[in-house]
C-alpha cells in the first residue's frame, strides 16, 4: 500500500483495482461457531458493550476468511440509549416506550458519543491496532428513517405501518424526530472516524416500504445533511445500503455517498444503467445463493462479478446479512471465487 | 348493466370506465367497529370456518362504502388444512410441523375443495346471493411461493431465509412442493369460481425476496400454469399481485394474469411504460396516506388516478392491505375522491 490505501479503500474512492475486494455483512456473528461458543458465555448487549469482547468477534471472521474488510460488531440501535431509549433484545430490538408525540420526541437528547457510546469507540480502537494494514474497518449507524421505524414501532415488523402512519399523520413530530436522529448520527459517524473506522456504512434497512416521492419529500435532505457534515469534518468513504429500495437507486444515490449498496432483487448492471458509470457499487448476492450446490454458487457469484464492471468500481458483498445457517466453508468457497474471478476478469479487462 | 358486467368486471377485462372502480385489501377487518365487536364473539379461524359469519364480514364494509367489489374474508392459509397442514393463527399463522423435505411434500395431499373447504365455498354461494348485482365478488389464494414461504419457515418472517435456502438447497424437494400447491390452488380457483364469485385474485405476498432471475426459472411456470388451467375451465378475470415485486413486473405480467395489482413503491404511469398501455392495473395508494390530513389524501388519491390514466383500465385500491387502525372514515372520504377525481378525469379525456 504505498499511497497509504487497501484494496477496499482504493475501491470505495472509484478505483478499479486488480481484484474486487470483498467483504459480507453480519460477517461478524452467528453463522460462525466460534462466534456462538463465545455468546454462550455473554449475552448480546453485554458483548456489544465490552471493547474487548466486540473487537474480538468483530475479528473473528477476519482470522478465518481472507476478507478485505473487518466492520464492528456493534447494532444500529446501538447509539439510541444514549439518546435516552432504553432498548433490550428478545432477539430483535424491544423499545418498551415508543416515540410517538412531539413530547416523546423533546424527551429525547441528541447522542454525545464519548458520555453516550464510549465502548463502541474503545472497540474500535482495539481492532484497528490488531487488524492487518492492508484490511479496513468499516464502522456503521442506522440511518435516520430505519431508527425511526423501530422507534415509532417499539420493535420489528414487516412492514412498520405504525411507524409509517405516524410519518403522514404529525410530520412536525415526525420530521423531528429524524431531524434529530439525523444530527445524533452525524455525531457518531464523526466519533467512529476519529477511533479508528477507515469507512463509515449507514444502513437504511427498511427505506424501501416508501415510495420516491415520500423519501425525496422527508428523508433525502437528512441524508444529504449527513454525508455533507460528516464529510466536512472527516474524509472516509460513506458507503449507504438502501435495502429493498431498487425502486428508490436514483434517489438515494443522490445523498453523496461514495459507495451504493444495493440488495439482490435486482442486477448490478442495471444499477450503472440507472446510475451511470462513474458510480460505485458494493453488493448483492443473494444470501440464499449460499445453501444452493458449489456449482450453483460459484455461477452465480461469477455473475455477480460480471455484472459489476460497468461500474467505476466495485466491491463485492451479500445483498443481505449472511444467515445464521450458513456453513461457513460455503463463506470460504465465495471468498476465493471472487479472488479468482475477478482477477481473471481484471487480467482479461487489461489484455 | 346491460351487457351483463359490472364496473369492475369490465375494467378488469380491459374496458375503460366512467369512472374508476375502486375496493381495497383487507377491507373487511379490524379497522372496522363492526369486525372487532363480531370478532368478541368469534375467533378467527371459527370465522374463516363458519360459512354464515365469512359471508356477514365480507359484506361489512360493501354496506358501509360504495364499493365496488366484496372479497372473501378468508386467509391465504385457509386451504392448507385441506392439503394435510395443521395450521393456528396467533395471530400470524403458525405451521407446528415445516415442510422441508422430500418426505415432508410426499405427507401432503393435493386440495380437494368440496372436501378441504366447503365452508369457503358456502360463503362464496351466501355472499354472491346477497351482494347486489352491480357489485363483483372476488375470491382469492395464495400463490404457491408465498404459500412455501411459510409453510417451509414454519410462520412469518421479515426474510423468509428459510423458506429461501430450501429452495436453493433441495431444488428437487421445492419445485415438488412448489407444483403441488400450484395444482391444488388451480382446484381452489377453479371451485372458488363455481360456487360464486366473479373474479379471482391471486395474493405473492413475498415473492419480491426474489431476483428476477430466480422467479422466472423457478416461480413463473407455476404461475403460468395455474392461469391457462384456470382459464380452461372457467372464465374469470384473474387478477395477479406481486407485492414488493416492482424489480419482477415484467416478468409477473407474463404469467398470463388479466390484472397487475401493484404495490405503492412506484407510480402506475411506470407500470404503464414498463409494460404497454394494453396493460390493466390494480392500485396503488400508499396505505400509510390514510393517515395523512385531508387535504394531503386527497392530492394522493389523485395522484394515482391520474398516474393510472395511461393503462388500459385501472382498478384503484390500496398498495397493501388496509392497516388495523386506519379511520373507517378516511375510507369513506378516499371512496368519495375516487369517484369524482375519475368522473373528472373520465370527462376530461372525452372532452
């Protein structure tokens, strides 16, 4: 690395490189049994809330694969109770008071990193000292919308429709409420960069239950606000998932964010024919893909890659956390397949 | 009617209407006073069970709005008793015994529905009796992925990952399955349509967890051959809805469906350029927009009138089901809306 920047970085700024780096979400977690040995001794919360023990599972799968990123093990809701929102996991988040008025709104505080969430910067410190050089942290928030779904909602669903009907029927509470969610995010993204995170994601898990005109109306300009006050302070690509939002690519990818994740509904080049082709793209296999036989896979992760030269750069990804079920020798399989392939692909770009 | 069709039977078959029919999912449930005070005395799967009751909740909400179509109250799991699957709401349904192999589909028996669910079909007779004629009785399933999706993961799921790695591990065990309830919702359709009802509507809760890839090797011939051996037997207008499926609209419009029911992610003038004008669309209020004021519904509501003027009939309704605490009376207005919105709009074209 002599300009200082690894194979993912390098891509994260638009720079093809010789192979596509490659990384999975919720590569850090269940599906890997030493990940489940160490949570039979420690609960959840407790794991994401004690540096050593968030650092060591968030390297887990970096001792194991040869993936080009580590991202910390840590929940989008993570943040929100030093905000002042209790939270508990039964697995998925439990909030037992939702906020649903402007006065549930003024209850809440803006997050002060260091008094709010000083573990998760304490973890990242201890994995970027451990990681190798050449691999990169990558540190994450929830962005503001997908907060607001759990918090409206007091929990999972499928479609958040409390939450939903809340955003039409008190837009003042409700544009509030993200407003601050937003400012709150712009304070940890900030506080995870000066830790240590080599790159920042922000996961919008449930954007796409709205339709384009709802989301450029209400949530695109506090997207927009984070990346550009993020981006004021600290230079770290910004990597935005908007998961299920095939509908919402244009849009979303005009927040300023360096790299567009997107899931698997959808092909890669039909994101550069929507996007154009100085965009960057990470993604989108299909985590089903990965009980499918080694042929299958491997096809399909070939495709994934051919797919994905039309953009500036790319860098390779789940279009969804890997499920808890995997065998992770499947996890190994897709690692060197895309080393493969895409040094194959790179070389036949070059001759 | 003269010609012996209703409003929305002849929207359904393409015609262009005086004005725009309109119905909307789950309009007989628990938004209404009505519903919950039956519900008190009835649980809901006796409700489903009890032909007088179906019958007296499907007409609910046909006294309350002008509205110009009734729907079974009735589930998507209703027939799967019939098939072999023991199967309890709580209130989602909950399948004790998942199928997930081979020898799980061979347990199954395909539908017989004088045997499985005569009830259903004694409802479909009282409501079809007692439904003025100017109005159309719909009666619906399942379509086979969604359908799989549960009874692979066992209940709901935000994901369905279960239900999904069966179908890339054991292709040969799922597109088994897959088969048997195409073949056993062909007989449901198919007895649906002789017992009373005008229509027949077919519900794909999940298949946008699919890439289009997926969908067209493995869902789409199901799919396609349950319209031709529907339509071989009796002549009803089919409507297809691929919810969360706006990335499979091309492919879902080939199945042979009369009707593309949409979800609201995206507008119907983009169904409409995606897929020809010769295109009939079902759709696509956001039912979050219920909650909006007034004066905000209204502007939505016309926004999907004018957005479906380019198809070649449009059958307006909600992108999803209506939500359990939605006002009954927003209904009321969004009825009124529709009806002098598309009268307008109906003349202005003429004129």
């Amino acid at each position: 690395m002599p300009d200082g920047k690894t194979l993912f970085e390098k891509a994260a700024r638009g720079i093809r490189t010789e192979r596509t780096p490659v990384w999975v979400m919720r590569q850090a977690g269940r599906y890997l049994p030493e990940y489940r040995a160490l949570r039979k001794t420690v609960d959840f919360l407790t794991a994401t809330k004690t540096p050593e023990i968030a650092a060591q599972i968030t390297l887990q799968p970096i001792d194991r694969f040869e993936l080009d990123a580590a991202i910390l093990f840590a929940d989008i809701m993570t943040p929100l109770e030093g905000m002042g929102v209790p939270i508990r996991f039964a697995p998925g988040p439990i909030i037992e008071s939702p906020i649903r008025s402007q006065k549930d709104v003024d209850g809440l505080r803006p997050l002060d990193p260091d008094e709010g969430v000083p573990f998760v910067l304490d973890a990242l410190s201890i994995v970027r000292s451990e990681l190798p050089k050449d691999r990169s942290l990558i540190a994450f928030a929830g962005a503001p919308f997908t907060l607001f779904c759990y918090l409206v909602q007091g929990g999972g669903s499928k479609d958040f429709m409390d939450a939903r009907s809340f955003l039409r029927g008190d837009p003042e509470a409700s544009d509030a409420l993200l407003n601050l969610l937003g400012k709150s995010m712009i304070h940890y993204l900030r506080a995870q960069a000066r830790a240590g995170a080599d790159a920042l994601m922000l996961f919008d898990s449930w954007v796409g239950l709205l339709d384009e005109k709802l989301y450029r109306a209400r949530i695109q300009p506090v997207m927009k606000n984070i990346i550009q006050e993020v981006k004021a302070e600290i230079d770290r690509p910004i990597i935005y998932f908007a998961n299920g939002g095939s509908a919402l690519l244009e849009a979303a990818s005009e927040i300023g964010a360096d790299v567009i994740a997107v899931d698997w509904t959808r092909p890669l080049h039909e994101a550069v024919a929507r996007l154009g082709s100085s965009t960057v793209l990470q993604g989108n296999l299909d985590p089903s893909a990965l009980f499918a036989s080694r042929d299958e896979l491997g096809q399909e992760i070939d495709k994934v890659l051919e797919s994905g030269m039309g953009a500036a750069a790319h860098i390779f990804n789940l279009g969804h956390g890997i499920h808890r079920t995997t065998d992770p020798d499947q996890l190994g399989f897709l690692v060197d397949r895309v080393h493969e392939t895409s040094e194959r692909l790179s070389s036949d770009r070059e001759g």
